[in-house]
C-alpha cells in the first residue's frame, strides 16, 4: 500500500449477514481511503459473531480522521483506542466546537481505559462525561463548563445487525409497499405489541388529527383500554377534534355520522376547546362530567399519560398542550428512552419528531396512506422503521380486534 498514516480497526458481529463488512469496505473507498484486511474470523453458528481487522490508510490525518468517523458509526473501533477527548462547553447551550454528534445507536466511550456505555441513546445530541459517567445532553440542554466530547476519538458505536436467523416478523424484510396483506401485517403488529407490553416496556402511540376524522379514535380508545397505549404524542389538533366529536359529534365541521357539513360546524373546535378551557384542562373537564366519552376521556379514565406538543399555528390551544417546544423535547424524550415500541398514526410532523428521539432499539410502524411519509421517516436517520402504507382507520379498527381476540402463542 501507498505510504501515509494508518490506523488498525476491529469489527465485531453478523458482518457478512447484515452486511456491515462491504458497507464499510464502501465507505472507505468512497473517501479515497485504502484498507488492508488483516484478518477476517467468521463465525461457525448464528450465535458465534464475526471479528474481522482491517488496516486503513489514507493521504493524511485529516483524511484519516473523516475514515474512521465513518465507519465508526458501523462499529469499527481502534484497536489501539486512545481515551475520549472532551472541551468545556463555552457557554449554556453551546457545545464546543468540533463536538461529537450523536446518532440513535448503541454508544460507548473510553475513560480511563474502560468503555462507558451513553445513557440515554438520541440522535443529534452531544455527550457530557462527569464522574466516569457519559450522558448524552441536547445542545439547549448543555450547561457552561460541561466536558463535552470532542470528534470521533474514544467513541464506540453499535450498529443494529440482521440476525442470521429468520427475522420475527417477515414484513420487516420488504420495503414500503401498499401491495402487503394488511391480515398479516396487523397480526405481526399485534404480536410484537404484545412482547413488548410482557417486556414491560413502554408502547409509545403517535397520533395525528386523521385518526379523529376517519373515525378511528374509539378503536385507539379501544387499545388503550386493553392497555397497549403507554403513552400517547400528539399535538393540539388530534385532542381538539377528539374533543369536539365528543362534544358536537363532528370533526372540522363535518358530522361523523353522515360525513356531511353542520351548521355553524366550522366554529366547533374553537368552542370545544373554550368549553375546555373553562374546565381548566382535559382532566378537569372529564372530573366535572363534561367530558363523558372519546378517546381524551379514555387516556384520563385509565390513566394513560398524553404529550400535546404545540405548534404555532394551534388555534386556542387547549391548556394541556405545552407550547415551549424545548419543554415538550424533554417530556417526550424520558417517554422514548423507556419505549420497546412505537407506533405513528397519520401525522408526518410528529412522526419526524419523535423518530429523532427513540433509540434505534425501538421497534417502530408508521403507518400512512402516503408512502412518502414512511419514505421521509427513514431518510431522516429513523431507519429502523417499518411502513404499513394503509388507511389508518382500517389499520387501528384490525389492530383493535386482533389484540383482543384470544390467541395461543406463537
């Protein structure tokens, strides 16, 4: 090989099955760089992981440096790894330059010679280390003074692999498509939904407002009721429209019986939402007994807690939502660190949102009528996420039955 400098890497896993090893075969010579491979142990069972050791070399150290930043993110470490490198943070809310960002994968960094696993996997953060700990810590977040590490040195990153084993639900294996049977898929969702409420994980539910309009809420109620809702994200609109049906029997105007205009109808979200406001929030107007049916009053009666994150468009809003974005950040975000799954209803925004908080260890299904929403969710980092591209009504309504009809086990 030509001269320059060199580092030696180990990866460790499913190289060959998850195809970890020519992706960062790829990356490095989509950096000009070159590698030698040093050794390559392939494991003999589907328990038994793969170590391979490759040689890297690039022009120079900055060129070097980008290689390894790379490929670090699918799990190639130094094998002569140096500690982390940290900088005070210059100011609250202002990282040091030249800070590691964080994506949502397994992530670990070397202090006094030990890797420390990163409490609280998120994309877009930055990591503090304090008291042989690491954290990772969102830019607003960060106080003055804070070590915050620095580039990719004494950063270990694990990438999610594909077991050798057949996956546990086959849906998984195909990209978005509306050409799935929709019996099966929901039987698969229904079955994963139920592992992870026997995990005692949470089941995190995003909701946008077209599940009120197609009808849908009283089959999400009925979810929540059998207890496979932990928590519910949504903005002002889905609970002011839940509302509203509850209170006037339309949505946006339109009657949910005959699905035809009312009179007056395009006043009865904001009249819900004042009725609201005179109660002093959902809880309250649930406890006075005007609040009597929908699925708000559902997640109040069973005491499932609700994130209403505003906008600035929200009309009112009601006073549950919480308009301060960095406070919503951080409600949410204690939600997605305890979630073994999540599902996402019809609302691209909130969608985006909260697949920037879950770690990738999440299992999650957006379902959508629009494929270009599931489509976005992935290009976005979220790329443990599983498209249904179906009506969400249709969805929620099998989903429903499929979790209370007994079942024996799989």
């Amino acid at each position: 090989m030509p001269h320059g400098p060199y580092e030696d890497v180990r990866v460790t896993g499913h190289l060959i099955d998850s195809g970890i090893m020519s992706r960062i075969m790829d990356d490095i010579v989509a950096l000009d760089g070159e590698f030698e491979t040093l050794s390559f142990n392939v494991g003999r069972t589907n328990v038994d992981p793969s170590i391979a050791v490759l040689r890297v070399r690039a022009a120079d150290a900055a060129q070097l440096d980008a290689i390894l930043g790379e490929i670090g993110q699918l799990g190639a470490e130094p094998i002569d790894a140096d500690d982390v490198r940290t900088a005070p943070a210059p100011a609250d809310g202002v990282f040091p330059q030249g800070f590691y960002a964080t994506t949502n994968l397994e992530t670990a960094v070397r202090i006094a010679g030990r890797w420390t696993g990163v409490a609280g996997t998120e994309m877009d953060l930055g990591i503090v280390v304090a008291g042989g700990a690491a954290r990772t810590v969102a830019m607003a977040d960060v106080r003055e003074g804070e070590h915050v590490v620095l580039g990719h040195t004494g950063v270990r990153v694990r990438p999610v692999e594909r077991p050798r084993e057949k996956q546990e639900f086959e849906f998984m294996n195909s990209e978005v498509s509306s050409e799935k049977p929709k019996a099966l898929v929901i039987r698969d969702v229904a079955h994963m939904l139920r592992k992870v409420r026997a995990r005692g994980e949470k089941i995190i539910f995003v909701v946008g407002p077209a599940v009120v309009h197609t009808g849908a809420a009283e089959h999400l109620a009925r979810l929540a009721k059998s207890g496979y809702v932990s928590v519910m994200f949504g903005g002002n609109a889905v609970a002011t429209h839940d509302i509203e049906s509850a209170l006037y029997g339309t949505s946006l105007g339109i009657t949910m019986d005959a699905g035809r205009p009312a009179a007056g109808g395009h006043e009865h979200h904001l009249r819900a939402i004042n009725t609201i406001r005179g109660c002093g929030g959902i809880r309250g107007a649930v406890e006075q007994g005007v609040l009597t049916t929908g699925l708000m009053h559902t997640l109040v009666e069973t005491g499932t807690p609700y994130v209403l994150a505003g906008s600035i468009r929200d009309d009112g809003p009601l006073p549950d939502v919480i308009t301060d974005v960095l406070e919503a950040q951080r409600v949410m975000r204690a939600h997605c660190q305890e979630a073994g799954a999540c599902v996402m209803l019809s609302t691209m925004l909130h969608s985006i949102a909260t697949g920037n908080m879950l770690p990738a260890r999440v299992t999650t299904v957006c379902v959508d009528i629009n494929p270009a929403v599931v489509t976005k969710l992935a290009d976005r980092g979220s790329f443990q996420t599983i498209g249904i591209v179906t009506d969400v009504g249709l969805f929620l309504e099998m989903l429903a039955d499929e979790v209370e009809r007994p079942h024996l086990g799989r």
